[in-house]
C-alpha cells in the first residue's frame, strides 16, 4: 500500500485486499441481493475515486459491504464517513506512556494520508482540544538504555532550530522526510534511552517542537491529513512537558487546516479553547498570536465587528511585546509585523475593503520571507484583481510564480495561485494572463 493514497476509497480497498475489479463485483453482488442494480465497474470506482460521488443507494451498499450501521455513515458526507480515518493520537491516554504511544505510531505511518482531506473534524475535534485542556503533565520514570544527556538533547533542539530557519527559505516539500528522520531519533531515545525527569522534560518538549514542523511541512506539501496527525503529536508531546502556551499554539495551528477544509467553525472552537485555557503567564506575543488566529477564525464565518476587537487587541500585546522587550519562545521567533499585516490584509478582503487590504497585504509581502511570500503573493494578487488592478494583481501572482520556480516548493503556495487563476476567467482574452498561466501550468510539481 502506497503511504499518500489519492483518495479514502482508494485506501479502503487496498486495507481489504480489493482490486477496483474485485471490489465493483462485490458490490454488483450484494446489489444483486438487495435487488438493485448499480452496474457498478473499474470505470465507476475510478470516478469514484477521482471527484465522482456516488448516489445514496449505492453509499448504502458501500457501507453494507463493509459492515457499517446506518447511523455511522449516513449523517456524515462523502468520502469523510469512510472508516479509514483511525488517528491513534486520539484515543491514547494523556500520560507519559500514552505520548510516546503516539509518537512511536507517527513514526511508522506518520505519512498515511488521504490526500486534500481533512481527518479530523466536528465532534472529535472538540473533544481532542477539551482533552487536552484537562490532560496532567507526567512525565514516566527512567527506561533501560543509554543515558541521555543533556548535551545530546541541545544537539537535537539546534537541529530543529536549522530545520525552521530551512523551511521558511525553501518551504517544507524538500525537509519533510529529514525532520520525519529527526522525529524518530527523539522518539528512540524516549522509548529506550535512560534520562533524568528533566532531561525527559526536555526531549519532550523537543518532539512537541519536531511533530509540529513535520506536521507543517506535511500541510505545505498538501498532505493535509498526515499534518493533522503530527499536530495531534505535537499537541500530546507540549501536554508532557508541560508547555500549555506551545499547546495553545497548537491548537491554533490546527485552525487553519480546519477553516481551509471549510470547517470554520470548528476553527472557533479550536481558538476559543486555545486562549480560554492557556497559562496565565503568557508571553505578550504568544498573546498576540492567539488573538490574530481567533480575528481571522471570526472573520471566517462572518462575525466582522468580533473579529476587529480581536485583531485590535493582537496588535496592543504586540506593542506590549515591543515596549517591554520580554522575551516570545524561540518557536514563535518569526511572528511578527508580516504575519499582522497579513492577518489584518484578510480581515480588510474578507469586508470588501480592497484597497486597505491590498497596502496591508503589500506590507505583508514585502517582509516575510521566501515560502511565506510565495504563498501570500495570490492574496494580494487577488485584492488587487477586486480594486480592478489587473496589471498589478498579475505582477504579485507572477511574483509568486517566479519564487516557485527558484526558490521555493510549496503545494500550499502553487494551489494558491491556480486559484487565482481561475478568478481571472473574465480576463482570459488579455495576452499577460495567457502569459501568466501558460507559466503557472509550467511550474514544478513540489517535491
């Protein structure tokens, strides 16, 4: 079985052993019991597995033939009540035992992912951030092993403080496999090394740090599934450790991998436990950060006036943050002016203040680094496709395109952009968007 099946379906079939074949006669079997007829063959199951949804008759044979009851499939939508979606991460205890469970299970398929899905959502989605805002920190005694020291954990904090520092350059296609790699050292050394309390504090909080770039990079390249359930790591691993403010920042994260799915609202829930439950003594920039996330979660199901209160109130820790000088984590060392000016440009686009939200989105570009620019560049582009710029939105998306071509693998960034090129359908006559698709159609696929 591939670890990135294309679609559920696909996996569910390979799970059982099922060739498209074999699994469209199963089903014109069971059909022909119930007395229906489907004609179901390799051709159907390819659309299937391609966009097609199939009909209701035929989703109840589905789950007949694998034996669900009508209450576990009918009251979710196609393809996301198929049960291929188990995320151990899930349902482990919250303890120290329970957290390198989980990590050991991401190291052996970490990468299983139902391409372009979302695995967890609703319900189950609240329930995991209630979870671990009630969860103890623990950490488990001392293992058989090698000693662990302290001077081996600084060496893993410093690789993954490179690894951060690489992706914001090249994006994370090209590292997901080297911070996979380094995932798996830590959780070997938690499994079988022998550490002192603090030491094993400490490679906790370090998996916590390592799960949430793989589960990053993961995203970027598209493997929304798999990003989400590195997050679950990262989430357990901080809980360890006892770091609630990179547990809050988490649960943040996670946000937008929900909002983009179109699950918005389960982006407020997430945000809303994030800030409810996070330490009192939370840095002002962590604060700011939280409350960026939460205006751009309002803003997403349409509650303007909230989300603006929120976003003034980002800036004021910012300020706070800048005045004082106290110190942010290292893990969140790139917030900053780009990522407000970006969240404040998405506030002005989503109330149709298009020229306010193309100079905040400028700003947002013109500072942020390679892979944030590349992805930014087709937000811009498209405020100023609705301020009636054309030449100026093809010059952001086509500055963009250039960063792809040279700089950059992003799956993130390039969907972005053909998004775009979909709004400029009215424009399709004009030479330079001819020009510009015939480039985006050009780049490479990330690796």
């Amino acid at each position: 079985m591939s670890d990135t099946a294309a679609h559920p379906l696909t996996y569910l079939r390979q799970s059982y052993g099922w060739g498209p074949v074999e699994f469209a006669r199963l089903l014109n079997e069971l059909a022909a019991v119930r007395k229906l007829n489907i004609a179901c063959n390799r051709s159907t199951v390819w659309k299937w597995e391609h966009g097609q949804i199939p009909d209701e008759p035929t989703q109840a044979l589905i789950a007949d033939l694998i034996g669900l009851a009508d209450h576990q499939w009918r009251y979710e939508e196609w393809p996301l009540w198929l049960p291929v979606w188990e995320v151990p991460g899930l349902r482990a205890s919250w303890d120290t035992p329970g957290t390198v469970d989980a990590l050991a299970h991401l190291n052996g398929s970490g990468l299983m992912d139902r391409r372009g899905f979302v695995t967890i959502t609703g319900a189950a989605l609240v329930a995991l951030a209630a979870s671990w805002a009630d969860a103890p920190s623990a950490f488990a005694s001392a293992l058989d092993g090698d000693r662990v020291t302290d001077a081996m954990v600084t060496t893993i904090e410093q690789r993954v403080d490179t690894l951060r520092s690489l992706d914001d350059q090249m994006g994370g296609a090209r590292l997901l496999e080297q911070a996979r790699g380094d995932l798996s050292l830590i959780t070997g050394l938690l499994q079988g090394g022998r550490y002192t309390e603090q030491v094993g504090g400490r490679l906790h909080a370090v998996a916590a740090r390592v799960c949430y770039l793989t589960g990053w990079m993961a995203f970027d390249t598209g493997l929304h599934s798999a990003g989400q359930q590195y997050y679950v790591g990262a989430l357990r691993a901080s809980r360890t450790a006892g770091d609630g403010a990179f547990g809050a920042f988490i649960l943040a994260e996670m946000g937008i991998h929900v909002a983009e799915a179109g699950h918005p609202r389960d982006r407020v829930h997430l945000i809303t436990t994030a800030i409810d439950n996070a330490p009192k003594s939370l840095a002002p920039a962590v604060g700011s950060f939280l409350h960026v996330h939460q205006a751009v979660a309002l803003a997403g199901e349409g509650r303007h006036e909230r989300a603006g209160a929120s976003f003034t109130r980002a800036v004021t820790l910012w300020d706070r943050h800048r005045t004082t000088g106290e110190d942010r984590p290292d893990w969140l060392g790139w917030y900053g002016p780009a990522q407000l000016a970006s969240s404040e440009g998405k506030l002005l686009l989503a109330s149709g203040q298009y020229d306010k939200a193309t100079a905040s989105l400028e700003d947002s570009v013109n500072q942020a680094v390679p892979r944030d620019a590349a992805v930014r560049s087709a937000r811009l582009a498209e405020a100023r496709l609705l301020g009636k710029d054309l030449d100026g939105a093809l010059d952001a998306a086509n500055q963009g395109a250039a960063l792809l071509e040279s700089r950059v693998s992003s799956a993130r960034a390039t969907s972005r952009l053909h998004e775009f090129s979909a709004k400029l359908n009215p424009y399709q006559r004009e030479a330079r968007v001819t020009e510009f698709r015939d480039r985006l159609s050009a780049l490479p696929t990330p690796a």
